[in-house]
C-alpha cells in the first residue's frame, strides 16, 4: 500500500510540475524575447523621420537667423526684418510641434516598459512561489532511500526506467525553474534601466521644448514691436509699393516686348523657311513637269515609228497568210490563254501613331525642340539662382506683409540673398536681352526653346545679348534693396508670353 501510494504520488506531482513547465516556460522565454520584438516593430522610420525634420527645421532657423542678424544692421525695422521674424515664428511652431510628437513616441515606450515590468515582477513572483514548493517538497523527501525504494518497488524492469526519468525530468525542470527566476530577473532589471533612460530621455525633451516656447514668445513680441513702428511709417511704406509698382511695369514692358520680337522674328524665319520650301517645290514640280513632256513626246515618237515598222510587216505576213490558207483546210481559232493569277500583296502594318506636340514657332528648329522638351523634363529640379538665399515674395497675388489692405502682384519670385551675390542661370540657353531698367537695375533674358528665364533686379551683369551659357554659369550680381537692407534678385519663367510659378520649377530647399 505504502508503495503504490508513493508512486501515485509522485505520478501526481510529475503531472503537476510537466503541465506547469509547458505553461510557463514558454510564456518566460516570450518574455525574453519581447524586448527584440518590440524594438523590430517601434515605427523606426517615423522616428528617423522626425529627427530628420527636427534637424531640417533647426537648419531653417539658423539661416532665418542669419537674415534677421543681416536685416538689424540698419538703424530702422525694416519689412525684411518682419518677413525674418515671421518666418523664425512659423518654424520655431514647427520645431516645437515636432518635440511634441517625438514626447508622445518616449511617452509610449515609458507606458511600455511599465506594463513590462508590471508583467515581468508577476511572473517572477509566481515562479518564486512554485520553485519554493519544490525546495520544499525536496527537503522533505531528501532521503536517498525514499528514492532508490521508489525506483526498485516498480513491478516491471520497464516501471523502474519510467520512474527514473520522472526523478531526472523533475530535477531538470528545478534547474529550469531556478534558470527562469535568474533570467527574468536579469530582463526586469534592463526593462527598470530603460524605463530610468526614456524619462531622463523625455525629461531632457521636456526642457527643450519649454526653452523653444519661451524664444517663441520673445520672437511674437519682438515682432508686434516691429510691426507697430512699421504701420507708423505707413505713408514711406506705401511710396516703396508705389515706386515698386512702377518698376514692375516697366520690367514687365520690357519683358513681353523681348518675347513678342523672338516669336515675331521666329515667325517670320519660319514663313521665309516655308516660302523657301514652296519655291523649291514648284521649281522641282515644273523640273519634273518638263521632263516628262520631252520623255512624252520622245515616246510618241518612237511609238509612231514602231507602229509604221509594225504595220509594214504585218501587212507582209497578212500576204503570205492569204496564200497559205489557200492551200489548208479551215482550223477553229485556238482560244486565248488566261493570265495568271496574281499572287496577292501583303499589306504592311501601320506604325503607332506618336504623340502630336502643338505646333510652336520658337519650336520651329530640332534645336529649340529639344532645348524646350529639356527644360520640361527638369520641371522642380531646377537649381536656385543663387548659392544661399530665401524666398521673400512669392508668385501671384500677395498681402502685404504690414499694410494688410494692400495687395502686391509679383510676376515671378524675390529671392533674398548677400548684398552682390553671384547669380547664376537655372538652365543652358542664348541670352536674347540685356538691358538696363530705370529704377528697376539691368535685367537678363535668356531662352531655352519656347520658355524664357528672365533676371530682374541685377546690380551689374557678365553675358552680352547672344551668348550662349550654361547650367550654373553666372551671368552677373544680385542688387541692393536699401530700404531692406539686403540683396535680391527677381527670378521670372515665361512658357511663350504665359508667366509660370517659378516655384514649381526650381527644386525644393
């Protein structure tokens, strides 16, 4: 009785410690486990992408600090120095904007970690509690001949084998057991040590993002002050637009008249290139018109010649036939032969029909084609024409940035930059223009196959009218806006005589 309750017994706890392993252990090695998985499937890429868009954003700022440190060397606000200051105002938003979203992702990995640890610190306890069950079944039943007793009282040879692997399999799983509290362990302390890391992480964030509210605050207020002492100085304000206005015109004059001239001069090449064609084409139609009277009247001629020589010797063998027949009896006239059949001609394929390009005069030449379709293929790509510099006035109608009942047309974009800076052409063509516009600085037309790049608001420049230039090549320096205090160059694109957004054109900053 004795034996087979002992060996019921520990078939039992065998039981017992076998569904506990396949419960537990599995989920511990999970846990090991966890941390690789959640750092493979964190949106790494967001977080790149915010780093990335953090260091663009500092970028910005530091230039739109420089323009603002270039702009406070005049004694007087200036609206550059407005335009600077709203510019920092709506990037330092951004930047801050973007702290935040990288708070939420710290945020998610502190709650993370705390749900781990919270799981981790349960199930350490629970395999304490079932390794202490163990130790103390052990301890109690730690007597050597308790063991070989249960070995030895199994009825079968084959008994016996099975109770000894049930002894070595539950001395395996306490060293499974014991394995499994030092692991986890080891995992709650590195998940407590990351958890210490995301908040000094999210601490440090937390600084920075209150230090950025607080220049955020000093830029609105350095800038109502300046857009207060700029409104008092409303009616000089309003003689710059006015005297801006004007100079715009006279650009604008200047401009369409270049391009009328091109595509008037491109037209009457085109009609004389025509003209020229016909004339050789008619000359070539009466060329070919009288060849063929002389090749006609030369064969008339040989055919009436043939015609004498034929009907001489048929009227020859019509005599000699006469006498024949006379001797012969009467033959039905043989039938004449059928002609062959014609073998039949394959008709070829028709090609696919390409693309018609609208006609265009300043597309007339294969060279001016392939300039245009050039320019095309680089739309958004385009390099700036300038090495360093923003946009201060964009395409279109705009509000002006103090007097907010004034609108401003801009035939292109004004590109702020160093007083003198080198300007460069955004694309190989034939300058067609340069001139000089009272009040408005020299000005450089240069044309690629029906688009026109035009550079206003130049201080000198280097290029004659029909140089051809290059990519990059510069063709003279940005001029000097006074009252700004800074330099600037006007960028305009004209598709024939319609004006294009010149920011769709050159590449992104």
């Amino acid at each position: 009785m004795y034996l087979k309750f002992v060996n019921c017994y520990f078939a039992a706890i065998f039981k017992t410690i076998m569904l506990n392993l396949k419960k537990f252990f599995p989920f511990v090695l999970i846990l090991g486990l966890l941390p690789a998985l959640l750092k493979a499937q964190a949106p790494q890429l967001s977080r790149e992408e915010l780093e990335h868009r953090k260091k663009e954003l500092q970028r910005e700022i530091d230039e739109a600090n420089e323009a603002l440190k270039n702009t406070k060397k005049s004694t007087r606000e200036s609206v550059s120095q407005l335009r600077a200051l709203r510019d920092k105002i709506t990037l330092r938003t951004r930047l801050i904007n973007n702290i935040n979203e990288e708070i939420n992702f710290i945020n998610g990995d502190i709650n993370s970690a705390y749900r781990d640890i919270k799981t981790l610190e349960k199930d350490l306890d629970t395999l304490k509690s079932q390794y202490a069950q163990l130790v103390v079944y052990a301890y109690k039943n730690r007597s050597t001949y308790d063991m070989l007793n249960f070995i030895f009282s199994a009825e079968t040879f084959n008994d016996a084998i099975k109770r000894y692997q049930y002894l070595k399999q539950y001395r395996d799983y306490r060293r499974r057991q014991a394995d499994n509290i030092l692991e986890t362990r080891v995992l709650l302390s590195k998940k407590i040590e990351s958890l210490q890391e995301q908040k000094e992480k999210r601490s440090g964030t937390l600084k920075v993002e209150q230090e950025q509210r607080t220049i955020l605050e000093t830029d609105k207020k350095e800038k109502d002050k300046v857009l207060t002492n700029l409104k008092g100085r409303e009616k000089e304000l309003m003689a710059d637009i006015t005297k801006n206005k004007k100079d715009a015109q006279k650009v604008q004059a200047a401009i369409q008249a270049v391009i009328r001239r091109e595509i008037e001069i491109a037209r009457r090449q085109a009609e004389e290139e025509a003209a020229a064609k016909r004339k050789a084409a008619a000359d070539e139609k009466r060329r070919k018109e009288e060849a063929a009277k002389k090749a006609a009247a030369l064969a008339a001629a040989n055919a009436a010649a043939a015609k004498a020589a034929a009907q001489a010797a048929q009227n020859a063998n019509n005599n000699n036939a006469v006498a024949a027949n006379d001797n012969k009896p009467d033959k039905p006239d043989p039938k004449p032969a059928e002609p062959a059949p014609k073998p039949p001609v394959a008709t070829p394929a028709p090609e696919p029909e390409k693309p018609v390009r609208t006609e265009n005069v300043l597309e007339a030449t294969p060279e001016a084609l392939a300039l245009s379709e050039s320019f095309e293929s680089n739309r958004g790509k385009l390099p700036w024409p300038v090495s360093s510099g923003h946009i201060i006035g964009h395409f279109g109608r705009q509000q002006h940035a103090v007097i907010e009942r004034i609108t401003v047309e801009n035939d292109g974009v004004i590109i702020g930059t160093g007083k003198g800076a080198p300007v460069k052409a955004i694309f190989q063509g034939e300058v067609r223009t340069v001139a000089v516009i009272p009040g408005g600085g020299s000005l450089v037309i240069i044309r690629h196959g029906q688009y026109f790049t035009n550079y206003a608001r130049l201080q000198s420049v280097n290029v004659r009218t029909g140089d051809r230039v290059s990519t990059g090549q510069v063709i003279g320096t940005a001029g000097t806006n006074e009252l700004e205090n800074l330099g600037e160059v006007e960028l305009q694109i004209y598709r024939g005589i319609q004006k294009q957004n010149p920011e769709f054109w050159i590449r992104k900053k």
